[in-house]
C-alpha cells in the first residue's frame, strides 16, 4: 500500500538527488544526512506534513548541570522566535525540532524551500547545543553558513 506522504517524500528524494525513499511500519519516512542530520517526514492525519528531528536527548535529572542547559535552550529558543520558524521543544525523546506545513498547499519548491530552512534550522540547533554552556545570549541568525551542495547534488536546494 502507498503511503499518502509518498508524493512529498519523492519531491523531497527528487530534489536532493537521493533514491526513492519508502516509510517504515508506522508511515514515517526517514532521512539520514552527514553531521547528524537525521530528520523524519510525517502526517498524523495526511493533511498536515511534519518535518521533525531529535536533537539531542534530555539531561539526566540526576545531572548537575541539567537545570542550566534547560535553561540556555530556553534562551535560544526564545531569541530566535523571529528568525527561525522551526519550533524546538522537549519531548519524550529529548530535545526535539519540528515543522508543520499543510500537504495540500505545498508545491515542489515551496516543498525545498520548507526543508532546506528545516534543515538550516537543524543545523544551527546542532551547533548551538554542542557549544559549551558558557554561551551568552543568543545570536538572531546563524553563526556559520551552511550548504546544501553536499547533500542535494542537483543544487536545487540553495539557500
């Protein structure tokens, strides 16, 4: 049976260049990119697409320092409420990332356009929480740059 997310998820393969991508049991595509990267595709209800990526897991509670990296990445999320539209949050598998969009409305460049700015977003997150906790305040925009050259050999995902 094909899933109702297998014309997004081909958009997605497509444009990127990679071979066509097939959901596991429970409908959910998965994508697996260098520098930890990982990202799932979904829709609880097939009319909302969910682009979403575990982070990093929870600090223990028994961690001294947990109480401090909650708060830093309540700082960061809070700073960049205006430049990122990916929303973090923590759930049950840790330090999450998510994007919805609605699959009716999405076309094959807003489609890139949705993950390519997912995938930025995911990749700043990385590195804010890899940095050491010792970090200021948030920066608005990315402190680095990131191509997607490496990954969509086609180049049709450029920022």
């Amino acid at each position: 049976m094909t899933s109702p997310l297998q014309p997004t998820a081909d958009l997605i393969t497509r444009a990127a260049g990679w071979k066509q991508a097939v959901p596991d049991n429970d409908g959910t595509f998965r994508f697996s990119l260098e520098d930890g990267l990982d990202f799932e595709l979904f829709s609880p209800e097939n009319s909302t697409g969910i682009l979403f990526a575990v982070l990093e897991s929870f600090p223990a509670q028994n961690d001294e320092q947990a109480e401090d990296v909650i708060r830093r990445m309540a700082a960061l999320a809070a700073g960049s409420l205006k430049t990122r539209r990916s929303v973090f949050s923590i759930g049950e598998r840790g330090f999450e990332l998510y994007r919805t969009f609605r699959l009716a409305d999405i076309s094959e460049s807003t489609l890139t356009a949705e993950v390519r700015d997912f995938l930025n977003d995911l990749a700043w997150w990385k590195k804010q929480l890899a940095a050491p906790s010792t970090a200021s305040s948030p920066q608005r925009t990315s402190p680095f740059s990131f191509s997607f050259d490496g990954f969509f050999s086609d180049g049709s995902f450029q920022g």
